[in-house]
C-alpha cells in the first residue's frame, strides 16, 4: 500500500478545500460585542505553524466563532479547519478540552482506520497546542495549568 492510500478522504477535502480559514478582526468581533483572542503556536519539529481565532461571548465564555491561518501541511490544515469546528459552540473551558485524538478522530472517514500515516499524527497537536495558548490567553492563566492529554504517536 502507498502513502498515497494513507490518507481519508476527509483529510484530501478539508487540505484543498478548508472551511474555516480565514481570520477574525478586531472590528468585527468589536461590534458583536466580543472579545477576540489571537493564538500563535509554531512547531519546532516540523517548522509548521498555526494562528487561531477566536470570537468569545465574554458574557458565556462561548465561542461563537473560530477560524484559522497556516502555514502547515496539508494535514495540519485539514487539523486546524477541524479543530475550528470542534470550537465553535463550546466554551473557553470546554474548548481546551479538545485534544489531538478529537482532532484526528474527527478526520476520519471509519472510526477504526486513522485519517493520516503514523509520521503525520503529530500534526493533529499543533492543533490541540493552539487551543491551549487560546484558552490561557482569554482566561489569563499559564498554558501548563491545562493537563496535557496529547498522546503523540
Ligand atoms: Fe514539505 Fe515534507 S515538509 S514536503
Ligand atoms: Fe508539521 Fe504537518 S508536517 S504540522
């Protein structure tokens, strides 16, 4: 089998074709009367990064919208772009509860066949490391108080 056949359909959507990408100004969040939070994660590994946004009700802590900007892999924005919707409608402290596995979970086309080759996992965390950097942005609290529940592969 090819590393052609190892990625989910899912996966070659969302790469070409994100839904979520894009970015949130200060303007827009400002006349919704929400807070905007601008996250930047980068991975040292790899040299891929992500910047997410997000639009929080400050009055529900709710994210009311998300999106992101890349300069990943085609995995990492198929990850990013389903991370954003796994945001949208949860709460801050909900949100950083979303991990990797959710991430790469929600790429698949079957539950028991994994959406990316095995060198590709790693890419579903920078996803799971923005969200923390988010959260501990808005909430204004160190991004290791969040447990770490990544499970690299
Ligand atoms: Fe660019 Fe592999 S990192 S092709
Ligand atoms: Fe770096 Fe995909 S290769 S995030």
């Amino acid at each position: 089998e090819s590393l052609w056949d190892a990625y989910s359909n899912k996966v070659t959507t969302l790469m070409n074709n994100p839904q979520h990408q894009g970015e949130i100004t200060p303007e827009e969040a400002e006349a919704h009367g929400n807070k905007l939070i601008v996250a930047d994660f980068g991975a040292e590994s790899c040299g891929d990064a992500v910047r997410l946004y997000w639009e929080v009700d400050p009055k529900t802590d709710k994210i009311v919208n998300s999106k992101f900007k890349s300069f990943g892999c085609g995995t990492a924005i198929a990850s990013s772009d389903v991370m954003t919707e796994l945001c949208i409608g949860k709460t801050v402290q909900e949100a950083v509860k979303i991990t990797n596995i959710d991430v790469e979970f929600a790429l698949r086309d079957e539950p028991d066949t994994p959406a990316v080759p095995p060198q590709k996992m790693h890419c579903s965390v920078m996803a799971y490391d923005v969200i923390k950097k988010a959260a501990s942005l808005y909430l204004g609290v160190n991004e290791e108080s969040f447990e770490d529940e990544i499970i690299v592969c």
